[in-house]
C-alpha cells in the first residue's frame, strides 16, 4: 500500500527533488519543479502493521530548466510524473527553438 502526499517546496541540494544538476557534452542544465511525494509501506498481514519502505519524489506541476549560465533552457508542466500541455525549449540566447504538446507523457502531432 502507499499514500501520497502533495509538496510545493523546492530543495536546494543537487541531487534531492526540486533540484537536479545534470552533465551533458553541450551543456550543464538544472531544473526547478513542483513534486509529489509517494509513500510506499510493506503491510504484514497477520498484524496489519505497516512498515515504511521508501518515498518516492514524483513531478507534479511546472517545471523550468535553465542553462548553467542562468538562461532559460525549457518550460513546462507535468501531471504526476508525466509530461502534459505545452513544453518550449529556449536557445541560451532567449530564442525559442521549438514548442510541443503533451498529453499523458506523449507528444501530441
């Protein structure tokens, strides 16, 4: 069983859920975003006594990227893990490269 409850705040330590540095041969990029936090419990059947196994960060809300410098590099918003409604991707000058829409994680023709 699991349970699931809703954060805004966002996390300053790369690594931990909010903000991710990546490396990347063009480019170092992190990301701001809004999650959920997902419960996971192990239930023992004969007492009914639930044991924590692990919390999972999961996006859920908008989401921007940025280039190390500071630029942006994409905006966009996701519903409980998942890519949804319209993503811009930036070139570092401010340009818009292209614009995509998302349903359910899938690109919309």
């Amino acid at each position: 069983m699991g349970s699931t409850q809703k954060g805004s705040a966002q996390v300053i330590k790369p690594g931990e859920p909010g903000k991710t540095y990546f490396d990347s041969t063009y480019n170092q990029i992190y990301e701001v975003f809004h999650y959920l936090i997902e419960y996971h419990f192990l239930t023992d059947p004969k007492t009914n006594k639930k044991t924590f196994i692990k919390a999972v960060p999961i996006k859920d809300g908008p989401y921007i990227s940025y280039y190390r410098e500071g630029e942006i590099a994409s905006t966009g918003f996701y519903a409980q893990n998942a890519k949804d409604s319209t993503w811009k991707y930036y070139k570092k000058d401010g340009t818009l490269i292209k614009t995509e829409m998302y349903r359910d994680n899938q690109l919309v023709p």
